[in-house]
C-alpha cells in the first residue's frame, strides 16, 4: 500500500495552522474568554488551490475570499469539499451580488441598503438563509467601506426584515494603531455595540474582527472570528487576478 507523502506546502501550511491555532488559544486564555469562543477563518484570497486542500486536510474549514469571481471559482472546484465554508470578506459590487448570494454561506461586509436586499432576493429558495455580518466603519475613515455606528441600528432593522438573510453580527477593520492600548480603545465602541445587539436577538453570535497585526487586542474586546491570511499561507501572490 502506498503511503502518502506531504509536499512541502501541505507541511508548511499545517505547521502554520498550528501556529495560529495555538496563539488563539493562548490569547483566549490571557483575557479569560471561553474556551472555543474565537474561530480561526483562513482569508485565503491569491492563493491556489492546493494551498486551500492542504489547509482544509489540516482541519481548517472556514475560508475567507475577498474577489468574487476568484471565490465563486474556488467554490465549484472545491465543490466535493463538502462541508467546506466560504466566507466573503471583501466589497460588493451590485451587479455581482447574484453570484455571492448563489454560492457564499457567509458575507461580512453588507454596508449597504441595496446590496442587503439584492442578496436577500437572489439568494436561492433551496439554501438556507445567507449568514450575514454587518461592517461598521469604527475608524471613520472616508477610504473604508462600512456604516457609521449612528447608522447600525438602521441597518440591523432593516436585515432583521429580509427573509434570506440571518444577521449574525459585526465586522470591522479598523484604521492601524500605534499600540495595543490605541487598538483597544477604538474597538471599544463597536465591542459595545454588539453586547447590545446580541442581547437582543440570540442569532447574533459573532464579532468579526482581528487581523495578524492586532490579535490580541481583538480578542481582548470580544472577537468570535479572526481574520488571518499570512501567517498560515504565506506572502499573496499580488499578480493574481480579481
């Protein structure tokens, strides 16, 4: 019979997870947080096929992907994958919305009245209803996508009210900080904002935050879901197309 033989990239990749796996936990240990309360999704957006196999045969499921054409291909090819979990992180354009709606089982950054609704109507009737994560602009920068916080509860009613879409939560990049104190300080807000959110609908589970350069301070303010593309695949390949 014979034995199967790790490339270097599968053995690279698990070695990594691993990596980013245990610092989650030991962050979620430091600010005594729940055992298994932050999910780890692997963004991995540029990255070939292989790299997604060897992530998935390490155990990793959830897959981040920020250009849609790039995510929907990845979809179908990764299609036997069965319980695999796409995930779009990235902006939306409305005349590619269907394809999102039609393949996604998570979108983070709904920032939009019209893009809600177009995802709720072209969701399909045989699919459960499209996770969704409202992005909120806490830097208040003009450069970033997302609704001001004077703009959340709006929002929320509205995809409260869409028949295809559940509403599980938040979703943020913030501007860079200096240190870790700067960090927290401007999560503090939307951390608030979603214990008042989550009080009040018990399907609003997750605060979709934290990228490599800010774990700690993300998970010190109550992320249920860090973003990490690097540490586990390696540089992106920024030639790869859209």
């Amino acid at each position: 019979m014979a034995i199967k033989v790790e490339s270097n990239e599968a053995l690279e990749i698990k070695t990594n997870l691993t990596r980013v796996s245990q610092q989650v936990d030991q962050l979620v240990q430091q600010y005594q947080r729940e055992t298994g309360s932050v999910r780890l999704l692997a963004v991995s957006k540029t990255k070939p096929l292989s790299a997604l196999e060897a992530a998935y045969a390490a155990g990793q499921r959830a897959f981040g992907e920020n250009y849609v054409q790039e995510a929907v291909d990845k979809f179908h090819a990764l299609a036997h994958l069965a319980d695999i979990e796409w995930h779009f992180i990235g902006p939306i354009q409305s005349n590619k919305s269907r394809l999102i709606a039609e393949t996604m089982h998570w979108v983070h950054s709904i920032d939009r009245e019209k893009i809600a609704r177009r995802l709720s109507e072209q969701r399909p009737k045989d699919l459960p209803p499209l996770n969704v994560c409202i992005q909120v602009n806490i830097s208040g920068e003009e450069s970033k996508a997302g609704v001001a916080l004077s703009e959340l509860n709006d929002m929320v009613a509205l995809i409260t009210e869409l028949p295809n879409l559940r509403l599980r939560g938040l979703m943020a990049i913030p501007a860079p900080q200096e240190s870790h104190e700067a960090q927290c300080l401007v999560y503090e807000p939307l951390r608030q904002a979603f214990v008042e959110l989550s009080k009040s609908d018990s399907m609003i589970d997750t605060l979709s935050i934290g990228m490599s350069g800010d774990l700690p301070a993300a998970i010190q303010s109550g992320s249920t879901m860090v973003r990490v593309g690097t540490a586990i695949f390696g540089e992106r390949d920024y030639s790869a197309k859209a």
